[in-house]
C-alpha cells in the first residue's frame, strides 16, 4: 500500500499514550454530510463524554476498536441546523446475528474538519462494518490504539473521500497485526 508522505509509521503495537478506552458514549446527530457527501458514515461521540486524554489529543486520525450497544428509548427526532430531520432510534434495529454488536474495527477523526470550515471540534467514528439501518442514539464504547496521520485541509471532496478510504485500509492493516489485534475483546463488559 502506499504510504503517503503525512502518515505516521504504526508501530507493532500500541504505544504512548495509547490504548485510550472510552466508557460509554452517546452517539449524536452530526451535520449529516458524512452519508450524504461523503458516502462515508460516521458516528458523531458528544466530546464532553470524553476523557482529558482524549480530548488532548492532537488533531488527527486514528484507530481502535469500537462497540454499540443499543439504549432503551422511544424514537425521536431532531433537526439539524439545516432543517434536515433525522430519526434517533436509538440503536433498536442493531442486530447480533449481523454482527453489529461485535467489537468492530474503527477508524476515527478528532478534528475541527477544515474541508467543511468549522470552528469547533468534533470527535466522528466511522464503524468499518456493513450496517442496514442507522443506529443515532445509541451509545458506543471504543479504544483508540494508534495515529495514522494529521488532520489535512483538501480543495476537494473527491480527494477528502480518497484519503479516508486509504485511512480504512491503514487502519484494517495495523489492526491485523498481533500486538494490535489483542485490543478487540477489551471492550467487553
Ligand atoms: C477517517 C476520517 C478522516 C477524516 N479526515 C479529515 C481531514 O483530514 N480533513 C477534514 O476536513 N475532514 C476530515 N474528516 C471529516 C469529514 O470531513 C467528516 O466526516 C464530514 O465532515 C462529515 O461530517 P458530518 O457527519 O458531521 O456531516 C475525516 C473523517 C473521517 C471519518
């Protein structure tokens, strides 16, 4: 795989200050362009949920492993600022027999994604799992075990959308490997 000139070597196995484990996070409504733009979902973890050591972390992408679970609740709806609706249903169609509630490989932004022109930052998963419904609301749990590389502006979507498919395939590598691959059942209650 190429190696672009931004990344950072991933070692053989998790190194300071890493593995970072979160507790349970909720999963909130994003700007929604993630799916939509992007055809890149992404799971956005409300930051005050997060350690200091998370939250310290530089701007960048990362990944671990990442763990849903599904919260007791009726549907809701919430509007975007957009006026766009999204329906929170709490993770009810998670579903065991896909999968969907194993420790799954993860790759994650902790950023203020200048592509888009925020000011704020936000932490975003994108869960490298084949989903059929959407899960707002629920809540996850995840580990960050290692850097891939720094947060990057882009001039366009089409290079953002390449850059984060190399990002998966980094992250799906380094977590293949046996001093990374341990991490997955530590999410377990
Ligand atoms: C693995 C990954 C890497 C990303 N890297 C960048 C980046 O380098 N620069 C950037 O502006 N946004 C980056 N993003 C953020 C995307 O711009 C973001 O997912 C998009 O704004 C969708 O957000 P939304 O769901 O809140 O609308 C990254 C997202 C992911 C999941």
């Amino acid at each position: 795989m190429t190696k672009r000139a931004a990344d950072s070597p991933i070692p053989d196995k998790p190194e300071d200050p890493f593995p970072l484990v979160t507790d349970h996070c909720d999963i909130i409504g994003g700007f929604g362009r993630g799916s939509a733009e992007l055809g890149i979902p992404t799971a956005n973890i409300a930051v005050n949920q997060l350690t200091k050591a998370i939250n310290d972390l530089e701007l960048g992408v990362y990944f671990g492993f990442a763990q849903l679970r599904p919260v007791d609740h009726e549907d809701d709806v919430f509007t975007r600022e957009n006026g766009g609706k999204v329906l929170i249903n709490y993770g009810r169609y998670l579903n065991r027999q896909n999968g969907d509630l194993d420790p799954l490989p993860v790759v994650l932004s902790v950023g203020k994604n200048p592509f888009y022109g925020n000011d704020f930052k936000t932490v975003e998963l994108h869960i490298i799992h084949q989903f059929k419904d959407s899960f707002y609301g629920a809540q996850v749990r995840f580990s960050i075990l290692g850097h891939i590389r720094p947060e990057l502006n882009y001039t366009t979507k089409e290079a953002l959308i390449e850059d984060i498919n190399v990002d998966i395939s980094t992250a799906l590598q380094a977590l293949d490997k046996d001093g990374f691959k341990v991490y997955r059942f530590q999410l377990a209650e």
